[in-house]
C-alpha cells in the first residue's frame, strides 16, 4: 500500500465486510477463534495486495482466501473429526438464535469439506453455481451434484430426532 487513501479504502474495506467475512469463516470452521485467526490471515495478505484487489472484487479475494485457509487446516489436521462449537459470544444472542446457530453448524459440521464449503458459498453467500465453482476452482457439474448431495444430507438431518444429533 502506498497511501494513506489506500489505508482509507482498505479500513472501510474492513469494516464494511468483517462481520460477513467471519460469519463465513465460523461456518467454514465450526470455531470462533480459528474463524477470527483466518479472517485476520487473509485480511492481512489482502492489505499487502490491496493495490493489486482493490479494483476487481476485494470480498471475493479475502473470502477465497479465508476458504483456502481452512482447506489448509483441515489438510493439516486430517487425522482429526471435525466438530462444531459454540462460539464465545453465543450469550449474546437470544436464546432461540443461539439455538438455530448451533444446529446449523452441528448440521455443517457433518458434511464433507466439499459439501459444506459448497454449501457455505451457494446458500449462504448467495453465489451462482459457476461463481462457486470459480471460487472453489472446481466444474460447476460438481458444484451441483455436490450441493445435490449435501442438501440431501441436511434434509435428513433435519427429519432426524433432535435427542440424535451428536
């Protein structure tokens, strides 16, 4: 970044986008720390690219890049289940918020990496089947069988008792 009308743009950048960014993150993730950790990551790199983004879709670059951060943990970490908790700050929110947040990320929390980054992307933050295949760098022919699939699998989940959740 080279001037302080850079800095300009990019804190209200951040501002205007932080919130979404770190919703996708925690849904991506299960974990409110490691989302706040992935946020801050590629926001990071995005300040030091911001002369190069800033023109094109700067959301899209931070949010590919929050989404390949936790692709790389789960790389790392692969060996491990993947589960969902509840954020910090859930005593925040009303109770029956606080609720449906849970179960939405205990219902992620069962998909496949694909399936739930799909799902994050398509029905979350409202992409297109081709954006999310851009974004994801995978055909859009398994943007929708995997979305197929995975809503599927949300469907049973939801007709499930709700004393059989994990």
């Amino acid at each position: 970044m080279t001037g302080e009308r850079d800095r300009e743009e990019f804190t209200a950048f951040v501002a205007g986008s932080a919130r979404r960014l770190l919703h996708v993150a925690e849904l991506a993730c299960g974990d409110r720390h490691r989302a706040e950790d992935l946020v801050q990551s590629a926001l990071m790199g995005a300040y030091l690219r911001w002369d190069k983004i800033r023109d094109e879709d700067p959301f899209a670059y931070v949010r590919r890049s929050v989404l390949n951060g936790q692709v790389s943990w789960w790389r790392r970490h692969s060996r491990e289940s993947l589960t969902a908790e509840t954020p910090d700050d859930v005593a925040a929110d009303t109770v029956n918020n606080a609720d449906d947040r849970d179960a939405l990320r205990r219902a992620l929390a069962r998909l496949t990496r694909r399936e739930r980054a799909v799902v994050i992307l398509r029905f979350i933050e409202d992409l297109s089947e081709q954006q999310t295949a851009l974004e994801l760098g995978i055909a859009a022919g398994t943007v929708k069988s995997t979305s197929a699939r995975a809503l599927a699998k949300l469907r049973a989940q939801a007709a499930e008792p709700v004393g059989d959740m994990p």
